[in-house]
C-alpha cells in the first residue's frame, strides 16, 4: 500500500483505462557519484521520485504463462516495466505493441518488460493472447497478495517503472505512449 500511496502522490498521471470492475467474468549499477546525480536529476525532469525518495518495488516469485517461475528480485540490476493487464482490456492491448518494441531495442542495455496478467478469462486466455500477440517478454499471473502488495490495482494497465536498484520511481494508471516510457526508461538505463 505504501508504494502506490506514494506514487499515487507524486504523480497524479490517472489516464484513461479500464476499470477491473468493467472485466468479463469468469475464469548496483558501477556508476560514479557524479553520473548517478545526473541520472537522478535527468529522472526527476521526466517526472520520476528522486531514487532516495523511492519506496523499494514489493518483491514477488509469480508464474509465467510457460510455467516457470521469475522472482522479481532476480532483475535487480536492469531497469523493469512492470505492467499490469488483462487481455480484454483495450488501453493495454494498445500498450502492448509499446513494450514489444522497447524490449527488443534496450534488452540488451539491461531493460526487461514483465506483464502482470490479472487473466480473468482464464490462463488459457492470456497463454494464446502472448502467442498470437508475439509478446517477446515475460508475461506472469498476478496473484491476490501480489495485488495487495501494490496496493490493489484498481485500474489497468497500470504500469510501474522500477530502477536497477528495485525501487519503484514511477508509476502509470492507465494508457501511455511508447515515448514517455522510453524517454523514463533511458533516464535510468546505464549509459541511458
């Protein structure tokens, strides 16, 4: 809860998108001192918490949609897009083609984009939505704890930008262009 009261605070970004009550039913970096001031002081233009302002992302070790585990800690390190979803909702299909593409440009500089499924219609729903969408990035099933750990999202997508060092810097409810995410991402990629 206290993350997304902070977020929610510091970024008043309530966009548009879909209500989950609207759902169908069913089913460290190695940076100087000096470049990591200006990463934070390139973050903090862009709208994101100054990193000691930050609360830490809750850690969580979910299901992904291929039956593996991934543990958010396990990304310490990279620079993580944590978006949450649901397959029937229109603002995150149009999100999806965004992260499709971010990923593939900055994997390689220390991104990864992890989709948080709420999969209401089911797991089978949200397995074929990541096969016929091409969803080139980890796609996990959001548990009911994990949604009460950031603080129970009640609009999707909603979309975390969380820092190599796990701390959650800014927050998204609703739809977003590609180009905000990127500009927030590369402010705090190394050699962003």
């Amino acid at each position: 809860m206290r993350v997304l009261t902070i977020l929610a605070l510091a970024f008043a970004l309530a966009l548009s998108g879909c209500s989950k009550g609207e759902a169908q039913s069913g089913g460290g970096s190695g940076k100087s001192m000096n470049s990591q001031a200006a990463v934070n002081d390139e973050a903090t233009k862009l709208g994101l918490l100054p990193a000691d302002k930050a609360p830490t992302a809750p850690d969580w070790e979910l299901q992904t949609v291929n039956g593996e585990t991934l543990k958010l800690s396990s990304l310490r390190g990279k620079v993580v897009i944590l978006d949450f979803w649901d397959t029937w909702c229109p603002p995150c299909k149009a999100e999806i083609p965004s992260f499709i593409e971010l990923y593939d440009q900055y994997k390689d500089q220390g991104l990864v984009v992890v989709g948080a499924a709420f999969g209401n219609n089911g797991p089978d729903a949200v397995k074929e939505f990541v096969q016929e969408w091409k969803m080139n990035y980890p796609v996990v099933f959001v548990t009911p704890d994990v949604n009460r750990l950031y603080g129970g999202i009640q609009s999707i997508p909603t979309t975390f930008i969380i820092d190599p060092n796990g701390r959650a810097r800014g927050m998204h409810v609703g739809f977003a262009e590609k180009d905000v995410f990127e500009q927030e991402i590369k402010a705090l990629l190394p050699n962003g």
